[in-house]
C-alpha cells in the first residue's frame, strides 16, 4: 500500500502543477482512478458498461467528469477503511503546506476508530433503521466508513436489497467539514466502500445515493454565506423545536485551536453561540462539544477525541461541569500515551457520554495511561469509577482514569474528602519572566556581582540542559539578576514583588517527570518562571505544619503519584508535566499523627544538608516510606505507585 502511496502522491505533485486543476479536482481525478480500479478487481474485467456507470455517478455526485483513470502497477483492493488512502496523501499534502498546523486538523487512526464505534454496540441496537448519526468534523470520514460499514453488515443479515441497502445508509448519516476537499474525499471514500461492499450492483442504485456530506462551519450559524443544501445543515444545527429528535450518535474527532490562533471573529462567534459554555482562553474544540450538545437526542450518544487538556484546563470547566451534571459519562480512555496522531504534540483521550441525567450510582469505565491498541481492548485495564467522584476531586470537575489494580478510589477519595487543599497554607507564586526579546541578556548575567538590586539568579542559562533545581539541592549555574523593578517596569516588564522572593520559600521545578522542589531557608534565590515558588500563608503558623514538612510530601512519590493521576492531562512529552500553582495549591493535606510531621521534618533537614548524591537517595527513599505508613498505603499499592511515576 505505501507503493501506491507514493505513486499517488507523485501524481498529487503533478496535478498541483497544472493550472488546470485546483485541490478538490485533484481529489477526483484520483479518487475516481480507485474507484475505477476496485470495480475491475471486483469484476474480473473491463466491463466499459460498469465505468461508464461510475463515470455517471461522479458527475451526478459532484457535477464533475473525470478526465483519465491512472493505471496502478499491482491489483490490490483499495478499501478505504482498511486504509484510507487517498485521505493519506492529502492529509500529507496539507501537513507539507502548513494546513494541518493552521486548521487544528488531526486525521484519526482506524483502530482507534474500530474501538470507539465497536463501543457502539450497534449490532445489539433496536430500530436502527432509524437511527441518525452525524460527524460534526468528518474530515476524510474514517468514522462514517465504520458507521457505514457496520451498517451494511447489519442490513445484509436482515436480507435487504442492495436498494434498501443504499437507501437506509444515505438516510442513516451525515458529515459536515469546513474543507471542501476533505468532503469531497468523504463522498468518494463511501461510494468505494459501497462498491467494495454491496459489489458492481450498486452503480445500479445509484440514484438511491444521496450523501448528506456538506461543507459547512458545524459550530457557526450564520446562513448569509451558505447555498440551499448547507442551509439544510442549519435547520439540522439549529433543530430546537424544529428537529426536536436530534441525532441519536455524534461521534468525531474535533478540532484543536488554541485560542491565541483563532480568528478574533470565529472567537466572538462562538462567544455569542454558547455563552454558557465558552469561558477563558478556551481551545476550539470547545465549541464544538458545545455544539454536540445542542445535536444530540435525547439519550443519544456522544462519542469525541479530544485533547488531554479538557480533563483539567480552566477553560473548559463550565463544560465539564454541564457534563458532569447533565450528562451520563460512559467512558474515559487516557491515549496520551499512545503516538495515535504520529508525532503531533497532541495527547487525546477519548469520552463517550449519553444525553441522559446520571443516577447516584452510575460508575464511569476509565482505563489510563493506555499504550497500544492490545491494552484498548483488554477490558482487565477498566477501572469503574462513581461519576459524582469528579465533583468532590479538586473543586473544578476535573475528569481522571485510575489503574484497575490497587483500590485507590477509597484512598484518593477519602484523602480529598477530610483533607484540605494545601493551597490554603501555602500561597504559590509565579515568578520572573521576561516579556521582551533583549531583557534577559540585559538584567540576566553571569558577570554581576555587586549592587543594590543584584540577586542569585536560578533558570540564568536560556537553553541549559542541567536541571539547577533539584530534590532538596540546587545546582546554581552562576547566573545573577538586577531586580531594578523600577528601569524594567518602564520597559513594560513587571516583576514580582522582590519580598516574594527574599523569604523562606519552597522552590519548584515546573518541568519535570515528578514533583521536584527544594527549599530555600534564607530567601536567597530568586527564580525565573520554570521555577514557581511557595510561602507560608497566614495560616501556616497556626497549624501543625512548616514550610519544610510541605518540602518533604510534596517531594513524596505519592504526591508526585496523586497529581499525575488527577492532573494527567497536564503531561507534556517524554512523560514530564506541568507543574503549576493552579493545580498544586488543590491537591490535599491532611492532618497526620505529630510523629509522622515531625519525622518528615527531620529527614527534610537530613536531606537538604547532605553533600552525598547517595545518601540524599537514601532519605528521600525514607521521607517515601514514612509518607505511605502515614496514608496507610499497603505494599500493592506502593509497588503501584512507583511503577506509575515511572521509579521502578
């Protein structure tokens, strides 16, 4: 398959450069030399009476006439669901020119899609004759050629024509995309499926075929622009009290656009469209939940791939909330782990959900940190999870999958429930950043030395490759600041108050694979912004706790363990995360035998004085277990742990 790959996308290359033709015209041509070349492996001959049928249909289908059917080398099927590849060439064509970057486009893998309308169950559905199902995203269709190819496979067990056949599937799916070329790649890839599964009769019916494919903007609802068929599509979109059925599956893979690369006018629309919904610097695909949500019927299914950030990011907790309180979540799958959209810096999830009011008891099946398409299926990695348990985990619905082995549901609940978020002792802290190119190199230098306003500077170097902050040590590479508040407020460049710094203060690495901090006891160091810090808040004093208690948990691989699991959709590449004031200052505390805190303390003390690699080692394995005794986590668990944070 890669062979025909290649070759056509030289021919993709060649067609490019004749003026002639234009990106949706290239598709045809193409896409009608596979659909050539499939009805003559399905038939065994040149029949030139089938051709001319296929040539009659894509000029009724897309007022089009092909000009040259290209010849292929080998006879193979080209199934488009086993491999779509016409969708692969253009998805390379638009990741050359930058489209895919602009656009927030990530075409999705098959078994990835397999899995998400396999957990359909359409097979076990009633009256699906009548069913609606919709992609709001369709891209090149890969999930409307499963819908379709489930379909067909239920219709022929019940004995249908293939005329019912066609008829029923047409009435049965809708596709909308704002790119014209992947529509039009849709329609193609269905008609080869229909050809590969219902054989040449189908050109015989193909004035059943009616693909309700449209290229429209799915979360806008303006109807100045559109013609007569994307019109339909509004009455569709905007179908309360007209279409009060809605659609019974919306399944898809949406968009990602951060918000600082959207069109200002997109953001306002969508603003004005689902003020309810939009908050914050939110990403596009957020409107297009939105818009899923107004689609669906009731107790339809919603089935999207998203982007890990949706389980923690700010902006999309009014969402999560409306789901987490209206919606019935089925399930959560943690993909992050898995290079589903080959290298692209985007870590998914999926979430199916139905449009139904959970019940007190409904448990969430979660699976985490899935690594390949064995561990998808494999239903042993399932742990189920009381959907009202995202309420209570951090005060902001935060959505997270647990590992099936280990009972940490009771222990994770329970530490949320008694304890108090540790941000109510500790007050976390941004720190120096420079805004302007050239501020660095002229307040950050390895030559000062002396003056009013010259402070130990750590995160001097802009690329190092040595971490200076490290567990209970720094590693200080020389650098200084002149903390001249004054000259650089002048040149647009805001400092933290100096005090926030010249203090006993926790210093935290932002970037890292677990929780790495030290503490400064004399207020020495001031910290560029990978490097927050905390403090003691007025309530610290008054509590059995100290800045060096919180230095030492914090440090724990439980901790490290805690915040991976609730805040995995913050993990970045090669397994590190962000370590961020927002999300430390949730995770809890609570109130431990005095022993216990005073135990911490003294090998917090230990360990930030120790010269010794090898014995800081040690202690920090101590400060660990002395941290598990006092939650009461058993040898599975601790085992568990480790192996997570990536220890053992």
């Amino acid at each position: 398959m890669e062979v025909l790959k290649e070759l056509l996308s030289k021919h993709w290359t060649l067609y490019e450069n004749n003026p002639k033709f234009n990106e949706q015209h290239i598709a045809l041509e193409l896409g009608y030399s596979l659909t050539i070349n499939n009805i003559k492996l399905i038939n065994h001959t040149d029949d030139n009476q089938l051709i001319l049928k296929a040539l009659k249909l894509y000029e009724r289908t897309f007022q089009y006439k092909p000009r040259e059917i290209m010849q292929f080398p080998q006879a193979e099927l080209i199934n488009p669901l086993d491999y779509d590849l016409l969708g692969r060439v253009y998805e390379e064509h638009i990741h050359k020119n930058g489209t895919r970057k602009k656009s927030g486009q990530f075409y999705s893998p098959i078994e990835v899609v397999n899995y998400m309308i396999d957990s359909l169950k359409l097979t076990e559905v009633k009256d699906i004759k009548k069913k609606k199902f919709i992609d709001i995203a369709c891209g090149t269709g890969i999930f409307l050629l499963k819908i379709t190819d489930t379909l067909i496979s239920i219709y022929k067990n019940e004995n249908l024509t293939t005329k019912d056949i066609v008829e029923l599937v047409c009435n049965n799916i809708y596709g909308l995309d704002i790119n014209s070329t992947s529509c039009l790649i849709t329609k193609i890839n269905l008609i080869n499926l229909f050809i590969i599964r219902l054989g040449s009769d189908f050109l015989n019916y193909t004035d059943q075929l009616k693909l309700n494919i449209f290229n429209t903007n799915s979360i806008e609802n303006r109807t100045d622009l559109l013609n007569k068929e994307e019109l339909e599509i509004v009455e569709i979109k905007n179908r309360i009290g007209k279409y009060k059925d809605g659609f019974d599956y919306i399944v898809g893979n949406p968009p990602y656009l951060e918000a600082k690369r959207m069109p200002k006018e997109l953001k306002e629309i969508l603003k004005s469209n689902y003020p309810e919904m939009i908050y914050g610097a939110f990403d596009l695909y957020i409107g297009f939940i939105a818009q899923c949500n107004r689609l669906v019927s009731d107790n339809g299914t919603v089935s999207l791939i998203l982007p890990n950030k949706f389980t923690v990011a700010k902006y999309a907790i009014p969402i999560r909330k409306y789901l987490n309180d209206k919606m019935t979540i089925i399930e959560i799958v943690d993909l992050s782990e898995m290079d589903i959209f080959h290298k692209a810096d985007v870590y998914p999830i999926i979430i199916s959900y139905k449009n139904t009011s959970p019940t007190k008891e409904h448990k969430v099946s979660t699976k985490i940190s899935v690594k390949n398409y064995s561990q998808l299926i494999d239903k042993k990695s399932i742990c189920y999870l009381p959907q009202s348990l995202y309420k209570e985990i951090g005060n902001m619905n935060t959505f997270f999958c647990l590992p099936p082995q280990g009972d940490f549901q009771e222990l994770i609940e329970n530490l949320f429930k008694i304890g108090e978020p540790i941000g109510n002792y500790l007050e976390f802290r941004s720190t120096v950043s420079f805004h302007k190119k050239g501020l660095r190199e002229q307040y950050v230098s390895n030559s000062f030395k002396h003056g009013d306003f010259i402070k130990k500077y750590l995160g001097g170097k802009s690329f190092s490759k040595k971490n200076e902050v490290q567990k209970y040590k720094i590693d200080w590479e020389g650098y200084y600041i002149n903390y001249d508040q004054e000259s650089l407020q002048k040149l647009g460049n805001k400092l933290p108050p100096l005090d926030n710094f010249e203090r006993s203060k926790i210093i935290f690495c932002q970037h890292a694979r677990v929780i790495t901090a030290t503490f400064d006891e004399k207020g020495e160091w001031v910290t560029k912004d990978v490097f927050p810090i905390a403090f003691e808040s007025s309530k610290l004093p008054d509590s059995p706790f100290s800045l060096k208690y919180f230095t030492g948990l914090l440090n724990s691989s439980f901790y490290s363990f805690l915040y991976g699991i609730i805040y995995k959709g913050i993990q970045i590449s090669a397994g590190y995360y962000h370590y961020l004031p927002t999300w430390m200052s949730i995770l809890p505390v609570i109130n431990l035998n005095k022993e216990y805190i005073k135990k911490i303390e003294q090998l917090v003390d230990k360990a930030l004085s120790s010269s010794d690699d090898k014995e800081r080692q040690l202690i920090i394995e101590e400060i660990d277990q002395v941290v598990f005794n006092a939650h009461s986590i058993n040898q599975q668990q601790q085992e568990l742990i480790m192996d997570f944070i990536g220890v053992n």
